[in-house]
C-alpha cells in the first residue's frame, strides 16, 4: 500500500516538477536521520522547550500561592 501511495505521488511531482519526465535516480543509500548541525538545533530546541515547560509550571503554583495573601 505504502509502494503504491509513494510511486503516485512521485508521478504527481514528476508532473508538475520535471514536466512529466522521470526524476533521475539516486544511487547508493540516503542517509537517515539529521546531519551533525540539524541533531545540534535538534537538542537546543528540546532543551530551550523544556524550560519553557518549566517555568510555565512552576508560574501557576507561584501565583496560586500569592492569591491567599491578598
């Protein structure tokens, strides 16, 4: 099913990309994953999403605290 949907849609864009023609072949294996510089951006925005997460937890529990004092 996964074959058949992949050859389709690559007809499609040979369509409307290289006029109709076939794309050319690759030869060899493409990589999988991200290179060393996409892992990098990868894990700062994992980390920086983190301490996003963070500190939008620790805010409720802070301003909930100060709500009994008032």
């Amino acid at each position: 099913m996964v074959r058949d949907l992949l050859a389709a849609e690559v007809e499609r864009l040979e369509a409307t990309y290289n006029a109709g023609r076939p794309f050319p072949l690759v030869e060899g294996r493409l990589p999988s994953g991200p290179g060393p510089e996409g892992a990098a951006r990868g894990a700062q925005l994992r980390a920086r999403n983190r301490k996003a997460q963070q500190t939008e937890q620790s805010a409720p529990a802070e301003a909930a605290g100060d709500e009994h004092l008032a």
